[in-house]
C-alpha cells in the first residue's frame, strides 16, 4: 500500500495534477499499476486430460480451451506460434515486484469438455520458513470469515507443514513465482507473465537478477536492460517416490539471460539513457490459476526428498515399530512422515528424528511404569499412618 501511495505521488509530479478529493481511494489504489495482459504457459492439455503435458521446449501463447488471445497474437506475428526465445524487459528492480513468489495451496479446479478451465480457489498463501529454519507467515483463505471477511494468518512451514500433501500424500502446496514483464516491440497494453513452480528456474531467474542489481549501469536504466527469457531441455536426475529409487530424465526449464550484445548496441548508438522512465508499478499477478497450471515437465533434480529417505530407514522403522509396542498405538505411513517433515530439514534430519523417537519411547516407558506404581498403590491398602487432623507425626 505504501508502494502505491508513492507511486501515485510520483505520477502527481509528473502530471501536476493531485487525484486527492477527486476520486474514490480503492479505485486510485486498485488501479494504478500496469495490468497483465496475458499469460505465456509452459504447458498445455491435451484432449480430456487433467494435467497438461509438459515436455515441450518452447512457450505456449495460448489459453486453455481459448486459443491465443489479441496479445497472444501480436506476439506470435512477430516471434511465430512456438518461440523458444523471447525478448523482455523489466520495469521495475524490485524484486518483490519482478518475480513475486509464494507457497500456493489451491483447492482442485474444473476441466470442460470444451478444454476451458476453472481454476480452484486459493485456500492458502504463505511465505515459507527462514533459513534457521524459523517459520514464515502465511494467510489461511480456507478459513476467512464468511461474515467480517476477515483472513487469519497462521505459520508457515513450506515443505515441512502438515497440509504442504494431502491425505493421500499428494503435492498439494507448491512454490510458485510469477516472472512479471513487458515485451516493448510488440506488446504496449500491458505486463505479461509466467509462472513456475520448478526450484531451479527460481534460483536461477533470482541470481541474474541479483547480479545485474549489483552493477551502477545497469540498475540506474534499468528499465531499458534487455533480456532474454528462453527454454531449454536438460538432463537431470531425480527421485522417484513410487519406484523408490533415482532415475534419469529430462527436464524443460525457463532461463534468463542478459542480452549483452543488444545492449552494447545501446550504448553504442547513445541509446541508453534517452528512453522516458517508467514510474508505473506493475501490478500483482492475481491468483487466478490453479496447480494445474504449472506443470512444466520432470521436476529438475531436487536429491530424493530426504523426509521420505529417512521414513524407509531400517533404524528409523525400528524405532517407530518399538513406539508402536510401548504405546499401544499404531502410526500410519502418513503420520510418520508428517512427524518426519516436523523435524525440519537438512543433513542432521535422520539425528533428528531417532533422538525424537528415543525421547518418546522413554517418555512412553515411563509413563506405563508410573501407571503401574499409581495401580499397585490403589490394589494394596497402605501400612503408612496418617496424620491427625491438626497436627503432624
């Protein structure tokens, strides 16, 4: 709110003209950043089917069950139906305002017949946990008053929170960032986008960001730096949950790269520094889409997920198996595993977990040894005099 407050101060110096008393505060709020104007996908769905196939290496400009819409179109004039390479620029060096990211958990969303998609409510959005392992914050939409419309927030564990799968130990939470752009030459009505959830695509839009933050030239024109946002296939490697062990793939990931010699074309020809600066804001992407939308093929080689190593290690099932016996209950696949992702993450999670479940089957051993004094107590009349009334012994 406050972006936007100084946003609107700046276009006030601009214009000469102040907006106070002459219109509704929300609408001046709500409305002063770039709006996207389309979304470019990683994927795309064929016939009746759920999920969208991902092993593509180029972009889609399209919208599902739709076709390309009029920007869609400008775009494919200009760089065909199928680019692999697109150019972009960036209006603003926040980062926040570039690439926002979050951890997303949708409620599952609607196929038609007519191949069109209803996307699934957003039930909740958070920021993950800290690199101390610390947890973020998260807005709970699945529990907003339905009266005040209130949202309560609740703590946010990323990877490592109960609801981050779902009863049947399905992904239901992912990260998801929105890399947020415009493509000058061929695309003036607004902001495009594409979303991912693949970690590698993040670190690495991050970093080049990060880096070209750090260099004077380029961060004070910053909205003039060229760039190029492309796909490419990569090998990888990576965990299979169901067969239980690594395998060998490919993966279709988005890069971003510099655009060096266009911009030594720039500085060359004096171009730099000429163009009118950019003082909208861009505005958030809206949560419009659901899980669905972001499959972008075999997940790039994240190690095995070190939850699930660890639920399969014959000293932690020995351990779990002898909690089992001493408190009379029996632990489910999934309680496990949730009680394993509680523990955090990390090289020391195995540690982690076995000293936890020592400590409780002491706890629980203790316990039935202190039921068994309390009933022997109660069975055998005790030889201990008591104290009268008023006194002592």
């Amino acid at each position: 709110m406050e972006e936007t407050r100084l946003a609107n101060q700046d276009q006030t110096a601009l214009t000469g003209y102040s907006q106070r008393g002459s219109e509704i505060n929300h609408l001046v709020e709500q409305d002063s950043g770039i709006p996207v104007v389309a979304k470019i996908r990683l994927g795309k769905r064929e016939g009746d089917k759920k999920y969208p196939a991902g092993k593509f290496e180029h972009f889609f400009l399209q919208d599902p069950g739709v076709g390309p819409n009029k920007y869609h179109q400008m775009i494919i004039a200009k760089y065909g139906e199928n680019p692999t390479r697109l150019p972009i620029r960036f209006v603003t060096p926040h980062m926040g305002e570039m690439i926002p990211s979050a951890y997303k958990w949708y409620r599952a969303g609607s196929l038609f017949k007519d191949g069109t998609v209803k996307a699934g409510a957003l039930v909740c959005r958070g920021n993950g946990p800290h690199m101390d392992g610390t947890p973020g914050e998260a807005r709970f939409f699945g529990q907003k008053d339905p009266v005040t419309q209130i949202v309560p927030s609740r703590e946010c564990y990323g990877e490592s929170c109960p609801d981050y799968r779902d009863a049947n130990g399905r992904q239901q939470c992912k990260p998801v960032m929105s890399i947020t752009f415009m493509m000058p030459d061929c695309v003036l009505g607004g902001m495009l986008v594409i979303d991912t959830s693949s970690k590698h695509t993040m670190r690495q839009v991050r970093q080049q960001l990060a880096w070209a933050l750090k260099i004077p030239v380029l961060r004070d024109n910053w909205h003039q730096v060229p760039w190029v946002i492309y796909r490419k296939k990569v090998p990888t490697r990576f965990y299979n949950p169901t067969k239980k062990k690594e395998e060998e793939g490919f993966a279709y990931v988005v890069n971003l790269e510099f655009d060096e010699v266009t911009f030594s074309k720039m500085v060359a020809s004096g171009e730099l520094g000429k163009a009118s600066m950019q003082t909208a804001l861009p505005q958030p992407p809206a949560d419009d889409f659901g899980p669905d939308e972001l499959y972008e093929a075999e997940a790039v080689d994240e190690g095995p997920d070190e939850a699930e190593v660890v639920l399969n290690d014959p000293e932690v099932i020995s351990l779990f198996e002898e909690l089992e016996k001493v408190t009379g209950r029996q632990f489910s696949s999934k309680s496990r595993l949730l009680a394993i992702r509680g523990k955090g993450s990390g090289p020391q999670l195995k540690e982690r977990v076995i000293e936890a479940t020592k400590r409780s089957i002491m706890t629980a051993l203790a316990q039935a040894d202190a039921d068994k004094a309390l009933g022997d107590q109660i069975s055998t009349p005790s030889d201990t005099p008591k104290a009268p009334k008023g006194g002592v012994l």
